[in-house]
C-alpha cells in the first residue's frame, strides 16, 4: 500500500506513552490543519501503519515494549516514503547517528517549543512534495540501499543537521564530487542526495 499523494495535508501519526503529550501533541497538529491519530506503542503504531500508512510520523524513543529505534528501523524498511519526526526525552549522539542513517527528518529533544515542530513538520511536508510524485513502490529500493558509515564525531555542540551535512560533504569530497559513488557510499537513493545538495547550496554552501 503506497501514500496518498501531499497534496491535501497529510496525515500524522504521533507515537507516544504520555497521554499528556499525546494529547498536547494532537491538539497541535489538528490547529496546524494536520489530521493525526495517536500509538502508545510502537508495535500498536506498525498495527495501525498496516492498515493505512502515514505520511508523516512523529516518535517518541523512549516507549514500553519495542523501543522507538526499532519501530523506527520498521517504518523506513516498510514503509520508505513515510518521513519520520524523533521528538523524545530519551536521546544522545549515537541515536543521533542512528536517525541520520534512516533518514529522519528532525531529531527534537524534549522539553521541544511546539514552533521547532511546527518547523520539522513543514520540512517533511517539502520532502514528500519532492518525493511522492516520482516515488517507487515500496521495498522496489531496499536492495540497494545499504545503511552508510556512521559520521565523524562531532562536538557536543553540533546539531543533528550539522553532522548529517558533514557527513555528506565530506563523502563528496572524498569522491571528487561523483554523485552517484556518494550515494552509493551513503546509502541513499541518488534523488535524495541532489535533494540535500540543492538545500546546501541554498544555505550558501559551496558544493562542488
């Protein structure tokens, strides 16, 4: 079963134990226009995503029976297009470094202002508008994909982004700029990584 196209909101699916969260969370989204459903569990969370996939789903790590990485680890081999918002109480650098690799959205830290999701949320909106419209069936990538090298290490200071772009920038490099062996090396469809590049360039970086 593939996603609905973007073009009306999409729906959001929040995964999260706390009812008082849950319930902030949800208030949130529907006066943002989002629809949006709630999972306690992750494996409560895959049930519903069986039934109707969504198109965005915002995560909590720190959750009773499977824990948020796996049921993260799930969706994107399940599910590839759905985009994936980590909001959690429960995080450090080498979640981090799981959630670059499987291609999340935002890596938010509770206590998180609602205006940083807001942000996120309008991050995966664009990624989806990118990618739904030419997107493959399900599964047709995954033999292709192998998860990339963890990223360098970064100071306690540097954000998620900024280790996912040095990551990517410095594989560039080192393949004097071939697209397609960063890719490869990465892990990553080769639209997504012209995707991260032209967003680079946006913010005034050099990409060569």
């Amino acid at each position: 079963m593939t996603l609905r196209s973007p073009a009306a909101d999409p729906h959001v699916l929040v995964v999260e134990d706390e009812p008082r969260m849950r319930d902030v969370l949800l208030r949130a989204l529907e006066g943002w226009g989002f629809s949006a459903s709630a999972a306690r569990t992750g494996e409560e969370a895959l049930r519903m995503m069986h039934f109707e996939p969504r198109a965005i789903v915002i995560l909590d790590l720190n959750l009773p029976g499977m824990d948020g990485m796996e049921c993260f680890e799930q969706i994107r081999q399940r599910w590839p297009q759905t985009q994936v918002i980590i909001l959690t109480g429960f995080g450090d650098l080498e979640a981090a470094r799981k959630a670059i690799h499987l291609d999340v959205v935002e890596f938010l830290t509770k206590p998180c202002h609602l205006g940083e999701l807001e942000t996120a949320l309008s991050r995966a909106r664009k990624r989806l508008s990118e990618i739904l419209p030419e997107a493959p069936e399900p599964f047709e990538e995954e033999d292709e994909q192998q998860p990339p090298e963890p990223p360098p290490p970064a100071g306690p200071s540097a954000t998620l982004e900024e280790i996912e772009r040095q990551h990517i920038l410095a594989t560039l490099a080192r393949n004097r700029g071939n697209r397609a062996a960063t890719a490869a090396e990465l892990g990553i469809s080769l639209r997504t990584l012209y995707y991260r590049l032209s967003e680079y360039e946006k913010q005034g970086f050099r990409i060569d």
